[in-house]
C-alpha cells in the first residue's frame, strides 16, 4: 500500500495509491485515486485487474479478476456507488467453469445487483438482476432470474437437476430471497 495524499486547494485533497495484496487465498493489484475535502466530501475511483481468489473450503476459485468501482461520498449522507467485476475463469462447487460478471449499483434508495455467468463451454448462461436491501436485520432481494442450459450441461448435475432429454431449456422468473437473520460475521 503505497501512495499520496496531497494538498489540492480549497480544503481539498488529492488520492492516489496503489494497493497490492497477497495470501492463502489470492492475489490482487490496483490504484485508486480521487479527491476529498475536509468535510468528508469527494469521489474516489478503484481499479484493479490480474486477481486470483481460491477458496478451497468454500469450493471456489477465480482466475483474471479485474474490475472497477467508482465511490460518490457526501458529508454526513448515505454513500454512493458503481461496482463492476469480471473473472475470466470461475469455478465453484461443481459448476462447470465459467466468465462472470457482476454489477452493483447503489445509492442512498436502493442497491441494484446484476450478475452473469457463461459456461466457457457454451453449455449454459445463468443471469438475474434485482433489488438488494442489506440495511436492518433481515436481508432481502427481489427480482428476476434467468438460465439457458443444453440438455448435455453439466450445470443440470451440479445444480442437483435432472438432465433434459435434449434440447436447449431456458427457464426464468421472478425470484425473492430472504435470509432469517442478520450476515455472519454482521454488526449492527
């Protein structure tokens, strides 16, 4: 973590780091610059690319990670956000190996999550997008969800499916999750 942050008139401070990171379970480098004032105000822009992430335990493993994030800070108002990730080689509990892709947009109202994943293979395509309410104990998210999957996916398989007879099934629909209590490891 290396990086300044200078003087830029009218109670204003420049950023620019570079972070790089490494462990058990990954590998990731960035920058990340921007402006703040001394009321807490200002925006900051991180990027990162060539990330690792394995996570044995949790069946887990991502190769070419990079990404974006842009933060809007207001003193002494909610924060605002545009998140976007893209890993190249994703594996996770069974599911054959695929590109993901993931968008998180927040500001002060809601939080809007898009998420797709192809199977490198071509067998499948799985997206959903929604709304996301993380404030207060009880977790939720709305909206849709999609997947396209050949009968011969082993995405059939690794969701605990049965395999079509043949073909190309496409199943979507509205989908709403509710988690019974706070996150793990969650503070109020």
């Amino acid at each position: 973590f290396t990086g300044r942050l200078d003087p830029a008139g009218d109670d204003r401070y420049a950023i620019d780091f570079v972070v790089t990171g490494a462990g058990p379970q990954g590998q990731l480098a960035g920058r990340a610059d921007g402006s703040l004032d001394l009321t807490g105000s200002g925006s900051l822009r991180i990027s990162f690319a060539d990330g690792k992430l394995a996570s044995p335990e949790q069946g887990l493993a991502a190769e070419k990670v990079s990404g974006e994030a842009y933060l809007s800070l207001i003193a002494f108002e909610p924060w605002a956000a545009t998140v976007a990730v893209t890993a190249d080689q994703v594996s996770f509990q069974g599911l054959p190996s695929s590109r993901l892709k993931l968008q998180l947009d927040r500001d002060p109202s809601r939080t809007l999550l898009s998420a797709e994943a192809v199977g490198l293979d071509g067998s499948f395509r799985a997206s959903g997008q929604g709304i996301v309410e993380l404030d207060g104990m009880t977790p939720s998210a709305e909206g849709e969800i999609a997947l396209d999957a050949d009968a011969g996916s082993p995405v059939w398989q690794a969701l605990g499916l049965p395999a079509p007879s043949g073909g190309r099934i496409t199943i979507s629909g509205p989908a709403s999750v509710t988690l019974s209590g706070p996150l793990a490891g969650a503070q109020a």
